[in-house]
C-alpha cells in the first residue's frame, strides 16, 4: 500500500542563516544534491504519488527547480501568507485528495531506505488516525535538544520533551477529516495531534536507521558524514 504525498518546505530557514539569504532551504545542497531532491527520493522509494510541495519563502526558485527536475510533482505556493503546518496540509487536499496521506519534511536526510514504506506497512486505519516515524535520540544526528514522544506498548504516543524521548523526524501517515474540518486557514498540526492523542490514536513507529537534522547550518557536515557512512557499508 501506498499513499499521496505532501513535502513541506514553505518555512522561512532562519536557523539556515545566511544560506537561505538567497535561497530557499529545500534548495540548500547536501552530499552534492538540494535537499528537496533528497525529500523526493525518500517519497518515490515508497511508491508515493501523487507528490506535492509546498512553498512560500523564495519560492520562485523552488518552483523553477522542480519545473526542470521533478516535473510531475505539483507545487503548491503559499502566498501571501505561509499556512503553517495544518494549513499546508488542508491546503493540499484539493491536489492529494481526501484520504490518508504522507506528509515528509524537506530538511532532513536519511539513510536508506525511506522510513515511508515502513509506516505504509504499519498503517492500521481501524485504530490511527497517524502514524509518525520516530527514531531514537541517539539515532538523531544533528539534533538540537531532548526528544517529542514517548511511546507505549502499543505504539501510541505522548508528549516526551526529556532526554529519553524519541525523536520525530518529519514523516508521517495522517488522515485529514479534522484538517479539512479546522476553522482556520492557517493552523500547526500539533493542534490536530492534541486531538488525536486525546483519542488514543497518536501512533508511532520507531525507524531502525539514522536521521540527520538539516534545519541548522552545523547539520550539513554530520548528514554529510552519515550518509558518506552508510555508503561504505
């Protein structure tokens, strides 16, 4: 099974600062290649489609880059405001349809293979309303701070700011009935995931590779090396 797919990369990069003064962070290179050329190799490794992405700061450029590059992905531009995560997925409904679908953040670099195929064979749409890829703190290279969630025996999640938290990494399955219901055009999906867990269908799993942060200039040389890494092996 697989599902549509929605790559966010509408945010401002300030942490990426001055990389992102002339362009936008999906465009920034990572192993020789643009991020969002990364993002999209991981939603084609699992089947994915249709794919989309979002946009709003410098997206000119992005959109220019995908027109030669990925010409069979629809871009969304977010304009005059950006819409935040909730916002871009409700956004992206009239593209990705109404039913479940994968959202990938754009500045993140994995090793292989994609943590998306993993979350499509987990998916149970009879208990989730989502499932997110998590991974283990120490498996979170580049990351700043403790973890998101912790999760319990059977795979649902609480809120884990500590130490021993697992890490979200920006990929995850998520129905859109509440999304497409929300009474703003521009929200974050966390406020969704509150009404989720209070439902007890907050859901993870937990990928068994690494993940590098690119979201800060420092992330480019240890997601460089992780993935120099995994080559060799």
């Amino acid at each position: 099974m697989s599902f549509p797919c929605l790559i966010l990369a509408a945010g401002f990069g300030t942490r990426m600062a001055p990389l992102t003064n002339d362009r936008p962070k999906a465009l920034i290179e990572v192993a020789g290649r643009p991020l969002i050329a990364h993002a999209l190799d991981a939603a084609r490794q699992a089947g994915a489609g249709p794919i989309a992405v979002n946009g709003h700061y410098r997206a000119e450029a992005l959109h220019a880059w995908l027109t030669v590059h990925a010409n069979d992905v629809q871009f969304l531009h977010e304009t005059p405001d950006i819409l935040d995560s909730g916002g871009a997925v409700k956004n992206a409904l009239g593209v990705l349809g109404d039913g479940p679908f994968f959202t990938l953040n754009a500045d993140a670099v994995w090793c292989d293979p994609s943590p998306l195929d993993a979350l499509a064979r987990a998916w149970d749409a009879a208990r989730m309303d989502a499932l997110l890829a998590l991974v283990r703190r120490d498996a979170a290279i580049g990351r700043q701070g403790g973890g998101d969630f912790s999760r319990d025996d059977t795979g649902r999640l609480v809120w884990d700011k500590g130490p021993g938290g697992l890490v979200y990494v920006g990929a995850q399955i998520i129905t859109t009935d509440r999304i497409a219901a929300h009474p703003e055009r521009a929200f974050s999906l966390v406020e969704t995931w509150n009404a989720m867990m209070a439902e007890r269908r907050l859901f993870g799993h937990v990928h068994d590779r690494r993940w590098a942060d690119v979201g800060h200039p420092e992330g480019i040389a240890a997601a460089e090396a992780m993935v120099g890494h995994d080559a060799a092996l």
